[in-house]
C-alpha cells in the first residue's frame, strides 16, 4: 500500500508538475478523494519517504475538521432522535395514538424525551388524544443528512452557523488536520525502486546484477570521523539553568511521572474541572487504563469542598464537583502537577504525618487529621525546589509548538513572602541567566494570585518578549494542603526549548537536525 501510494504521487507530479491539493488524490483501492484525517496521515507517510530520498518536496497546510461524536454516528446511521419518533407513530386518523408509554418502549426513553420536543418544533407530530400521531406522510430529516455529510467531508456546506449549532447539541467535535502541496524534488524520477549498494553473492548466482540500478560511489569522499557522544543544545541548556538552581540553594523534585490524574494536574491546583485547558483538544487522556487511584481521602474532600462550596475566605467555583473527571489519567500538560504533590508531601511533614517515600503521597487512602483555621504548627521548614522536565499538550505541530516539550519550574515555600520578594528573586535568578533587563507584567492564571507575565527586551528584535510566567500561589490551593496561613509560595516557569531555538523549531528538534551543529553548538548564551 505504501509503495503504492508512493507511485501514485510520482505518477500524478510528473503528469501535472505539481499537487496543489493532496485531498484531490484517491487513493489506490478507494473511490473518492482522499478528504479524511485518516486518509491525509497515510499520505504523510509517503510524503516523508519520498522527500528523504530527495524526490519531492512539500509544504503543509493547516485545516479545521469536524468528526462525529458517538451520538452522531447513531443519528448518522439510524436517523435523528425526532425521525426515529416520526417513524413509529401511526398517521393522523389511520391508527390508534401511541401513548407516551408506549413510545418510551418502541424507540428508548431518552430518544422519546429529546425526539418529542424537537417532533412537535418541526410539526411533524401532535397530540391526539391520550397518545400521539404525525401529521405528514413524508420528512427529510436534515440532521441525519448533515451528520453523514460531516462523516464524509469533516464540513457542511450550510456554514459555521450550522456547524456551532451541531457543536452544541455535542453532536460533533473540532479536529485540527492538515494537507499538503507537493512539487517535484532535485532527484524527482517515476521509479520508486532504490539503487543496489553493495553486490551481493546472490545477485552474482542469478545474473541480477546484470539489470540492477547502482548508487554511485564516492570516491572522494572522507572518512566518517570516529567521534564520541555528545549532548543536545537541549540539555546543554538543561545542565546550565539546573547549575543556576543548585547554586541559589533549591533541590530537585523528582519528576519521573509522566502520567498523571486529573487531581494532582488540575484539582490541587485549584484549576476548575471546566476550564478549557482540560479538553481533549489541549489534553492527551489515557484510554486504558482511563482512571487513577484514589488521593488521600481527607484531603481529596477538602480540595472537592473548596472548589464546589469554598472555604478559606474564598467562595469557590460554584460549580458541580466530578469525582469522573478528578479521577481521569493524562500526560501531564505541566510540572506544577509534580510541585502540588511536592507540596503537599511538605505540608504533611509539617503536619507530623509520613508521606511515601517518592514524595507524591497519593495512594495511602488513609484519613489524615487537618489543621483547622487559625491553628499554627511550628514543624514547618522552608523549602527551595525546582524541576526540569518533559511535558505534554495536544498541540498542532509548526515553526514554534511541539506536542512535547520542556518545562523549567521553581517553588519557595516560606513563611511572610511577599510579591515584592517574588519579583525581587526572580531579577537575580535571571540576572544568573544573562538576562538583566527584565519587567513584569500583572496576569491570570487559576492557581496564583497575584501572577505575573515577566519580559526580557530583545535588542535585535527590538522588542519586548515574553520569557515566563509567576506568581503566589493561592490559598484555596495551599491550605487545603494543610499549611498554616502565615506559609505563602512563589511558583515560576518558563520554557526551555524557547530561548534555545533561532526561529523554528525543527533546527533544534527532528530527523533535519544537523549532527554537527549539535556537536558543535556551545552552551546557550541567554544575553538579550
């Protein structure tokens, strides 16, 4: 199949010079163009295959598709909720009404609850009596044909009107896709075979070699020079912001648990169970197993009680508390998730309780006993911590974004901080980075209050950028941990692979990645 495709593509540029479009391809064995997510993957493969031989070249293209959810696969296959009622009920005076009863067995209670209301909005059926009847003979039910349409364009013609009323009744779900634009490459030829490299015993028994293709052979090419190992500009950069922490005195959290529940990422936080950033658009869920162990019951309760009701001199988010969504296991989308844990692992010291050994202290299912308001415990120590690690987020891939990528954190934990000496460590910690002309900018996040966006000037850009976000975190977060009141936390982060690429990211990350350039590239310089 791949080679297939392979030949496909060679085939239509040399008859046409270039692919404008690769969703007017059909693809070997199908009928109609390769228009699906799905169908667009199988072309990348080929794409890549062909471009690293040189063959051709290509540009992607960025889309907004649309795929059915499992309601709308239902309708798509058997027709709206309102069709389905239509269907079974007898014509006005040529049947006995159906009882609403007996509508609920015909066609399941839930259709015959959603499909009556949006029957009698259409007029398709009325009431007769005790029972119900339709009024016309015939229906075009237009949702079924918009949800078939959807399955086999990702679109409808009708408009994004059409589209948000489908995406709100959850008939349908946004997808991020891509195409691509072909054109011929340096070494473009219609033959996919590979040139022989070496001759072998066997193509000398059957007289093979004789009609073989050979790469050539360059002779005046140098040795490959025996070299040693040699570390990315990724971890060179790890290695000197790691070197900076240790030497201000902070400790590193371990950070090995790239797997996470919803609670430690998000409910500790104190981040709602309905901000966006927990959508599966931005989030990769885990389907098996799909759900964690459970927290520590105590604490699970105070942090479910604070979100829902409040508590500790906030009101809460007001909104349903779900036990299904706290318990959803997730690659993490950042390490804070690590320094919640962490923290609470410290306050529970601080409590006299033990903790496990690896710090997270989330599989005990043992009660603990809590600090009430007002009650100080003298076993608090200040803690320095800091992580460097990988993090996850369901991102579209371009010049500037990964699906992975480095996240540099940092937490001190001390009793009277205040936002003054926040922004005051964060000028000598990115003094230490090179980066002295630095300003501070007030911003939201959920967890922190105050925050602050912090910016570096840019003397060849000419501008101010953004290189990382702060504040203090909230005391919806830390006193559900059991912190006494007078303990407040400065959290900071900031991206690695950002002040270590030029200007795209794929000359820091991929298979285009120069082995010399990484072998050869200093420590980065962070002086703006």
């Amino acid at each position: 199949m791949a080679e297939a495709i392979q030949q496909l593509i060679l085939d239509t540029l040399d008859k046409q010079g270039t692919i404008k479009d690769t969703r007017t391809l059909v693809l070997p064995g199908q009928i109609d163009p390769a228009a699906t997510h799905d169908a667009q993957i199988i072309i990348l493969g080929a794409l890549n295959s062909l471009s690293s031989r040189e063959m051709i070249t290509y540009t992607t293209q960025e889309t907004l598709s649309h795929v059915l959810t499992q309601e709308g696969a239902s309708i798509a296959l058997n027709g709206s909720h309102e069709a389905r009622v239509w269907a079974v009920l007898p014509l006005k005076g040529e049947g006995e009404p159906v009882p609403p009863k007996e509508l609920e067995k015909r066609v399941g209670a839930e259709t015959a609850k959603l499909g009556q209301a949006n029957a009698f909005k259409k007029k398709w059926i009325a009431k007769d009596g005790p029972g119900l009847v339709k009024l016309v003979s015939e229906i075009v039910d237009q949702t079924q044909l918009d949800m078939r349409e959807v399955d086999s364009t990702g679109t409808l013609k009708a408009g994004e009107k059409a589209l948000a009323e489908l995406r709100r009744r959850k008939l349908i779900t946004q997808r991020k896709g891509q195409w691509f634009t072909v054109h011929k490459g340096p070494l473009f030829s219609t033959s996919i075979a590979k040139p022989e490299t070496d001759l072998t015993v066997d193509m000398l028994t059957s007289g093979s070699w004789k009609t073989s293709t050979y790469k050539r052979y360059n002779f005046d090419a140098e040795g490959v020079p025996t070299g040693g190992g040699s570390l990315h500009p990724l971890m060179k950069v790890r290695d000197e912001i790691r070197s900076i922490f240790l030497e201000m005195g902070f400790a590193e959290m371990p950070t090995s648990s790239f797997v996470e529940s919803g609670f430690w990422c998000f409910d500790s936080l104190y981040v709602p169970q309905q901000h966006p950033a927990r959508e599966v658009q931005d989030t990769f869920y885990l389907s098996d197993p799909s759900t964690s162990l459970p927290p520590p019951e105590a604490y699970y309760k105070r942090v479910a009680k604070v979100h829902e009701h409040g508590g500790y001199g906030s009101t809460g988010y007001r909104a349903p508390w779900s036990d299904t969504e706290s318990s959803k296991l997730l690659l993490r989308t950042h390490t804070t998730a690590t320094s919640a844990s962490m923290l609470y692992k410290l306050a529970a010291k601080c409590r006299g309780e033990e903790v496990d050994d690896d710090g997270l202290a989330t599989h005990s299912g043992t009660t603990q006993t809590h600090k009430e308001d007002g009650e100080e415990s003298d076993a608090f120590r200040p803690a320095k911590l800091f992580s460097i690690d990988r993090v996850f987020r369901n991102e579209t891939m371009d010049a500037t974004h990964l699906a992975e990528f480095h996240q540099v954190e940092g937490v001190v934990a001390d009793r009277g901080l205040t936002l003054a000496d926040l922004i005051g460590f964060m000028r000598v910690f990115f003094k230490k980075m090179g980066l002295e002309n630095i300003r501070f900018k007030p911003a939201y996040n959920p967890y922190t209050e105050p925050s602050l966006e912090i910016f570096a000037f840019h003397p060849q850009l000419g501008k101010w950028v953004e290189v990382g976000n702060s504040g203090m975190f909230r005391p919806e977060m830390l006193e559900p941990m059991g912190f006494p009141k007078d303990v407040h936390v400065h959290g900071w982060g900031i991206g690695l692979e950002r002040p270590t690429m030029i200007n795209n990211i794929r000359t820091l990350v991929g298979h285009k990645v120069s082995i010399e350039n990484v072998e050869s590239s200093p420590a980065v310089a962070f002086h703006m």
